[in-house]
C-alpha cells in the first residue's frame, strides 16, 4: 500500500488552537522523580510529580517548537510572544508555594535583543493575585522580568520554550540527600488564557480514513506528554481499534527506599504519575473507541532493580541491555520478581475495567537473556538453586552435549511457568474475562547461530491454545533483507506453537535511527502487505514516536485501488506480421559551446510502445478487439501482451532455462529475489514482471532447485536463503504489462473492408 514520509504539511488540512492549548504542554524531570500532565479540560492540566531526593525538580514545559507530534499534525512554530499576555489560574499541594524562597519560576530561554542565547527566571509570585497556594498568575511576555525586581527585563520576540519549576516542599537545590519520605505533589492550571496579539497557532488538523492497522506505543516514550495528544496523533493518522501500549521498563513504578537509602522497584505498586496518566489513558480510549492491549515485559531500568531479581550469566555479571543507561531482565526462576510483575499487571488491569473497557493484556517478549558470543543468563542464584547447579554454557553457538539441552529444556519449562502465572493473575483480576497474548521477537530466540536457544526462549508451553493470540516482531531481519530468516521463523513457529493465522498479530517496525528512515520504512509498508497476504489478521506499526519522528503516514486503500488497475489476461489477438514494436529511453542532450554533448540518462528501462491494429484481420476479431478495449475501459486497466520480437529469457524467443539470467549472488540471509533479464555485455537489466508461472526454472549454485515459490510481481522466494557466493539463476517466458494509449478506439468500416489495418496503439506499463 502506499506511505509517504511527510516533513512538513504542504497543503494538508490545518486549523487553530489557543497558543499554550492544555494538550500540548509537557513535563520532565531527573530521575529519580516522577510526573505526568493530563489535561482535564479544554483549558486546563494537572501535573500529578512524585519526589525522593531534597533537589528533586519537574519542570511544567510549553515549546514554541512542537517537537513530538507527525509533521502533518504539528503546531506551527512562533516564537515571538510580544504583547502576548498568558494568565491562569494556580492551584497546587504538597509542592513548594508561589511566596516560597525557591517559589515555582517560570524559565524562559530565548534570545536577547543582540540574538544572543539567554535565560530569564521569572518569579510566578510577582504576577500573581491570591494565596500561595491558589492564585490567578498574569504573564504579560513584554513587561516581564527575570528576579525578584524589574531590573532584567525579558526579550518577548524569540523565545524558544519556558518551563515552570515543581519543587518537593523540603526542596533543597543542589543536594540529592533523600526526603525524609517519599513526597506527593499537584498543580493544576485552570482557566488558561492567551491575549493580546498572536494569540492562536495553526496546528495541523488531518484526520486519516481507517486504513485497517493498529498502533504501538509505550509509557517509556510519552510520559512526557499527555494522553489526549497522544490519541490525536493516533487517529488523526488513521490507525483504529486495537492499540497496543507497552508500559515501559522505567517510568510506571513506584520506587521503595531500602535500608542503605536505596530506591528501587520492589511493592509492585504504580506510582502516583503513572496512575493518573494511564486511568486519563484508557478512559479517553473508551470514549474514543480504541482497544488498548496493556503490554508489560520482564525488563526493569538496572538502578531501580534488586541485585537478587537480575538475571545473571555463569560468572555473576547482571543481564544488561544495550541501553544508555541500560536495563536488565528478571529472572523467571526468581518468585518475586515474578509476583511483583503480577502485582504490576493486576493493576493495569484494574485501571482497564475502571475505563469500563474489556482487558486485553500483551506479555512482552519474556526470554532468557542471551549475547552475541553465545552466553546465555541462566545464572542468577535462584535459576541455580531451581536447576540444582547447572552446567556452564560457555557458548550457545557450539554444538551442545545432552547435559546443556536438558537444562535448555527445563529453562524454557520455567519460563512457561513465570508466563502462566502471570497470565492467570491477569485472567483473576479481570473476573475470569481476559484475552492474553504472548509477542515473540524471532530474531533472538529462532537465531541461526544459536539453533539450542529456542529450548529455553521457545517453551512447548506455550503452544495454542494456551494463549489467545500470538503476536510477532522481526524487525532486526525485516531491516536487514533477512527474508529466508524470515520465512523460516514464521514456519518454524507454526510447527511449534500451532496457532492459527487468525490467531496471530505482527507488529511491524521499528526505525531505531532516523538517518535509516528512507531505507527501513520501505521495508516495513511491504512486511505490513505481505502480512495481510499471509492472512494475519491485525498488523500493527511500532511505534508511534518513529511514526511521528519520520513522518511515516500509512495512506489508505482508496476506490481505485480497490478495483485492480491490472487485469492479469492476455491480449486475446495474435499479431500479425506487420505489427509495430519500438523501444523508448529518456535522455536529455546539451550541447556546449564548444559544440561537444552532455548526455544524461534518465530511464534505466526502455518503455516499450506496440501498434496491434495490423493483427485485426476479420470482423469477428474486429469485435474481439472491441469487446476486450470496453472491457479495459480504455486506458484505465492494464493487461498482458507477448512481445513477438522478445518473449524468453533464452535470447529472445529461445527454449528457456535454469542457467539463463544471473539474477543476483547469494549473501546466506537473502531469499527473495526479482526475476530481470539483461541486455548487451554492460548490461541493460530489465526487470520482469510478468513472467509466464509455468515456464519458470530456478537455479542455485548450478544446480535446478524446486525450493521456491513465485509470488506477484516476478518475485522469487525460496524456502531457505540461498548459501552466500551461490549464483541464483532462472529461465522463463514472459509477457509485457501494457494497456491501450488512449481511452478512444477510431474504426472505420470502409477502410476495414478496404483491406486497410486500424492503428491500435499500446503502451507498457512500469510497476514496481
């Protein structure tokens, strides 16, 4: 289907909002507190922050720039806020007040008149009417001043953002001693105004008809924004019905302070931010119609994770991710680490049926971790006390004697086990009606290199129907060109796990680094197609930051594409010997002053045009012709034609075989290969769309295979990648996609029984 990576609106659908719109503000923060921001109203937010450290700080933040959302539902940027007045009103508790000494502070960081970069820290307290802890705040942008006196007036004409301070009551500003206790705190904004001039911003407003794929998101990735702009940018895009929403490995729970001082994840509890963001969340999908699926994995950001719950390789180092700063993954075999997962899940749950919405629940890629040099963390104390002192695998790369299988095995039966309990947790706390999937990542747990691994990451007990639907990602290969891997995984779990195609969800995605974003998105829109032509039933994109980062917009299914522009027959006339065949190429020639040529080639493919009016040769034919042009509707629907000059891949109308074309070497990860046939000795390459499916014969490496399929487009898929250096090879027949060059049809019959040919001109198709 077709996509298109927007950069900027050009002509899109756009409207107006209220410059500082509740929606578009956003909160951050230094770990390890916690905030989110809702919006409660067309004009007004409540920011909900949780403190642990004296020098613990939010900041309430509005940018003149909009940074998160797609390009074609962005706001505008302005940054000129002269005789432009902001006023609300402040309520706020268990936060430092407006008279306080280190009172919130409205920062602006702008530019100064000279164009130099500079802040201003504007006291709320100077602007305000009221008690401290509920006062209307006035911000006139061109009579404001940085301080406690009007002594350091601000540049209202080029500021970049401003961002109010939300400090812990105790607040003490460079001194990351702890709290006494955990602390509490809100403000909320009500009545938010903006007057005087520039008031309004344009702001994107497209609104995307449903194009049949869900959404992914995460908590990790949004915590900063609120839940309504979030769901904006979902529909506005089109994506409808079931949305998946990972909570995330490091903003949902509540940190608990050890003995030592130490915070980490430990009761199972959501933190206040958390709660209230989610409980705004899944109401706003119920009223909107989405069906969120509440994802939760076994990983937990390293500094807030109990030493004893890490998963740990045979010399004691914890299982740590590739993030900066890096997380880590739960042992299955440690039973609390597993029931705080439960606790955590039971609690999505609650807020789920609270939204009165039915409970969908995804367990998010639960594996033993493996690295690339073939350990695998099968280590930490408590996998060691289940296994009863466990053999070392040194490398899961090297053939494995009986002893390392047999703990394989029994590593995979506890991971089934952490998944069940997890699974009947979700199905108790929903009042023993839940739908639970499982997502699988393929490229880690089928990896080639390491054939024993899916005894642990692949279980038998998780075969259908033990859970209601099977969900799948394979981005690392899908970006790669890995279509062999690919392939192979998708049978390799069918015959292991057995669940039907209905039965099966794959995410699609995802963009890791934008500078990738012209080469991975392809790949992606063709993974979600082929997809839905493998008879998945719901496909999802993953995920919605990469969406808006890169602009990604899934157009939809439109009428015309609905009724195919290519009818797949043949031309029905033979051509008589007089027909007309030219080839065309697109070349821009300048000539220089000195007389000599400038040539530039613009078309890598001749486009062929046909004259088949000469092989009209008696009035039944004549109404033939006229019966198969109305029934192309003229020029709107394409066709097959063989080209009587060039039809085989042997020469040009010779016998075809195996060895005839060199479509490409193999590079062992590849498997899916365009058929194409070359011209001259620099060659020409022609790709061939349109071959005859009974006429084609493969070879690898010089030899005829049968390990392939061909799907539309001339494309050939073989059941394992071919082995690198191999020559992949093919002979066949084809024909040419053409259609008629003009919508009108002129017959005379004087001339036709004159013995004088109608001209019926033809034009190739280009398809991709």
């Amino acid at each position: 289907m077709a996509f298109w990576l927007a950069k900027r609106r050009n002509g899109q659908q756009s409207d107006f909002i209220q410059r500082f719109d509740p929606r578009f503000w956003t909160v951050d923060f230094p770990r390890p507190a916690m905030a989110s921001v809702i919006s409660t109203g067309p004009d007004s937010l409540r920011v909900e922050a949780e403190f642990h450290q004296a020098d613990s700080l939010v900041g309430l933040i509005w940018d003149s720039t909009d940074r998160f959302d797609h390009p074609l539902l962005a706001y505008q940027t302005d940054r000129d806020y002269s005789r432009t007045t902001l006023s609300f009103r402040w309520r706020s508790d268990g936060v430092i007040a407006l008279d306080a000494t280190n009172g919130p502070t409205l920062t602006i960081e702008g530019r100064d008149s000279s164009g130099q970069p500079r802040a201003w820290f504007v006291r709320l307290w100077n602007y305000a009417k009221g008690s401290p802890e509920d006062a209307l705040v006035t911000l006139p942008f061109s009579k404001l001043a940085g301080g406690w006196s009007p002594d350091d007036p601000v540049d209202p004409h080029a500021i970049e953002r401003m961002f109010i301070s939300i400090a812990p009551q105790g607040y003490r500003p460079g001194t990351a001693t702890p709290l006494p206790r955990r602390a509490n705190g809100w403000v909320e904004l009500s009545a938010i105004t903006c007057s005087g001039d520039r008031p309004m911003v344009e702001i994107g407003d497209i609104l995307l008809p449903p194009h049949g794929l869900g959404m992914a998101t995460a908590y990790d990735d949004s915590y900063n924004l609120t839940p309504a702009r979030v769901l904006r940018m979902i529909r506005g895009l089109g994506y409808r019905d079931a949305l998946i929403h990972y909570v995330g490995m490091s903003h949902y729970y509540r940190l608990d302070r050890q003995g030592d001082g130490g915070l980490v994840a430990q009761s199972g509890e959501l933190c206040t931010p958390a709660q209230a963001w989610h409980r705004d969340f899944f109401g706003l999908c119920a009223r909107q119609g989405y069906r969120p699926i509440a994802s939760l994995s076994y990983e937990l950001f390293a500094e807030h994770c109990l030493p004893a719950w890490q998963q740990r390789f045979a010399d004691g180092s914890p299982a740590l991710t590739g993030w900066v700063p890096p997380s880590t993954l739960l042992s299955p075999a440690n039973g609390e680490a597993m029931s705080f997962l439960q606790r955590v899940a039971v609690r999505f749950v609650q807020l789920t049926l609270e939204a009165g919405l039915p409970v969908s629940f995804q367990i998010g890629e639960p594996w033993w971790w493996t690295v690339p040099d073939g350990r695998i963390a099968l280590y930490d104390p408590a996998a060691r006390a289940l296994f009863s002192d466990p053999p070392v695998i040194a490398d899961l790369r090297q053939a494995q004697p009986a002893e390392a299988k047999a703990l394989l095995d029994r590593a995979g039966d506890a991971l089934a086990a952490s998944t069940a309990a997890l699974r009947s947790a979700v199905i108790d706390a929903s009042g023993g009606v839940a739908e639970v999937m499982l997502l699988l990542f393929t490229p880690t747990i089928l990896d080639p290199a390491m054939p024993d691994l899916r005894r642990a990451n692949l279980p038998p007990g998780w075969a259908w129907p033990d859970y209601d639907r099977l969900q799948l990602e394979d981005y690392d290969w899908l970006t790669e060109g890995a279509d062999g891997l690919r392939r192979t995984g998708y049978a390799t779990l069918q015959w292991r796990l057995g669940y039907p195609l209905e039965r099966q969800d794959y995410l699609a995605g995802f963009v890791l680094d934008g500078a990738d974003a012209e080469t991975h998105w392809p790949s992606i829109d063709r993974a979600i197609d082929e997809a839905a032509r493998r008879g998945v039933s719901r496909r999802f994109v993953w995920a919605l930051p990469q969406v808006a980062r890169d602009g990604f917009t899934r157009l939809p299914i439109s009428q015309d594409d609905t009724m195919q522009a290519f009818d797949d027959v043949l031309y029905p006339l033979a051509l008589g010997r007089d027909a007309g065949v030219s080839a065309e190429f697109s070349t821009s020639i300048a000539i220089t002053a000195s007389g000599h040529e400038r040539r530039a080639s613009h078309w890598t493919d001749a486009r062929l045009h046909f004259d088949v009016g000469p092989g009209v040769r008696s009035e039944a034919e004549l109404g033939t012709l006229i019966a198969f042009f109305r029934a192309r509707r003229g020029a709107a629907r394409g066709f097959r034609l063989r080209d009587p000059f060039d039809f085989s891949s042997n020469g040009m109308t010779g016998e075809p075989g195996p060895l005839d074309q060199l479509l490409t070497i193999g590079d062992g990860r590849s498997a899916r290969f365009r058929l194409c046939k070359h011209y001259g000795a620099d060659p020409q390459v022609r790709p061939i769309s349109r071959p005859r499916p009974e006429s084609v014969k493969v070879s690898v490496a010089g030899e005829e295979t049968a390990q392939w399929t061909l799907e539309d487009g001339g494309w050939i898929l073989f059941r394992t990648a071919p082995a690198t250096g191999a020559e992949i090879r093919a002979g066949f027949l084809f024909d040419v996609p053409v259609r008629f060059a003009s919508d009108r049809l002129d017959i005379s019959a004087a001339t036709f029984a004159a013995g004088e040919a109608p001209s019926v001109p033809l034009v190739e198709v280009r398809e991709a």
